[in-house]
C-alpha cells in the first residue's frame, strides 16, 4: 500500500466533501444524486453528510457482494473514506457555514460553479490515483462487467431515479424542491471536471 498515493486520495475526498457542501450551501439546486441526500435530510431530519455516508455505505455493500475479489483492505479503507466524507460534509454544512447567508443571486451561482470545479476537480484526481474508488462508480462498473448493458447505462440510471424521487418526496412531504439550476449546471460543470482532473498528469 502507498501511503503517499493514500494520504492524497484523503485529501481529494476531503475537498470534494467540501466542494459538495459548498453547491449545497448556494442553495440553487444540487447534482443528481445529493438532490437525493437533501430531500431525504429535509424528510428525516438527519444531516446531509449522514444520509450521504448511509447511501454510499448501502452501495459499498452491494459491490462487495458483487465483486469476485473482496479484498477486506480496500473496502475497509473506502468505508473509512466514506465516513470521513459524510462527517466533512456535516461538519461544513452545520459548523462551518452554519451562520453563512449568502441572498445575492449571482453570487450564489458563483458559489455553486466554485463548489462543483473544487468537488469535480477533487473526485477526478481521486479516481486518477485509483486507489479508493467511489462506491457508486464502482458498483456500475461491477454490474456492468455481468450484464448487456454499459457503465453509462447504469450510472445515468441511477442519477434518474435520484431526481426523480427527490422531486417526489418534494412534492409529497411539500418541501423545497433541489432539482433546479443548479443540477442542470452540474450536469456539464461536473462531469467535465472529473473527466478533465481524471486525466490530467
């Protein structure tokens, strides 16, 4: 294990938590899948980075189970990674940027174009050190490996169905719609980012 190649995929992790908390705090819409976190957070009650960590934990699981290998070590190192990842968010979010109010417009998009460039920038590099993957990333590429279809197929699966039963929880528990600007934003912002990070030298 490279202890170096380790420290920094923390790192990545940690500023992407940041970046998320960032988009969130804009309060203009969040990307597919945290638009999932927060309806659920505005629902339960429990924090953003908790649900994060419990979403990401759930596809963890999964991937162990479909994973021929199962080497105890990586997977122990992405639980960690996950739950340093959940309590960043957390201690951003309800700490940090507690008593942060930001009402200009303009500078709330600027917010979340920070936020995405920090979180896609850091996930990028994260995936380019290929030492701790994402468990979401990871579970598609496993279960693309055993059926017809490709990684895209599922990945773009799953943040369809994060949108959309964010917006039904929206509706039925009446809360404040996230699928807004800001999810169409990182729809391209963030997915270049990674690309662009992940394949920078």
């Amino acid at each position: 294990m490279n202890t170096n190649k380790l420290i920094k995929s923390l790192i990545f992790y940690m500023f992407s938590a940041f970046g998320i908390s960032l988009t969130i705090k804009a309060m203009i819409g969040v990307s597919s899948f945290n638009s999932l976190n927060v309806a659920l957070a505005n629902v339960t009650t429990i924090k953003i980075g908790t649900i994060t960590t419990i979403i990401n934990c759930c596809f963890l699981l999964l991937c162990w189970f479909l994973d021929n290998q199962r080497a105890i070590k990586p997977y122990f190192l992405m639980l960690m990674a996950l739950l340093l990842f959940g309590t960043i968010i957390n201690l951003f979010l309800y700490t940090f940027l507690k008593s942060v109010t930001i009402s200009n417009y303009f500078l709330r998009v600027l917010l979340f174009i920070v936020g995405t460039t920090i979180s896609g920038y850091s996930t990028g590099r994260a995936l380019f050190l290929n030492l701790l993957k994402f468990p979401i990333e990871h579970f598609c590429v496993l279960i693309a490996n055993r059926s017809n279809h490709s990684f895209k197929f599922y990945r773009y699966s799953i943040d369809i169905f994060c949108v959309s039963f964010s917006l039904l929880l929206s509706l039925l528990y009446q809360l404040p719609i996230v699928v807004r600007e800001g999810t169409v934003i990182s729809l391209f912002l963030l997915s270049f980012m990674i690309s662009w990070a992940k394949e920078k030298e």
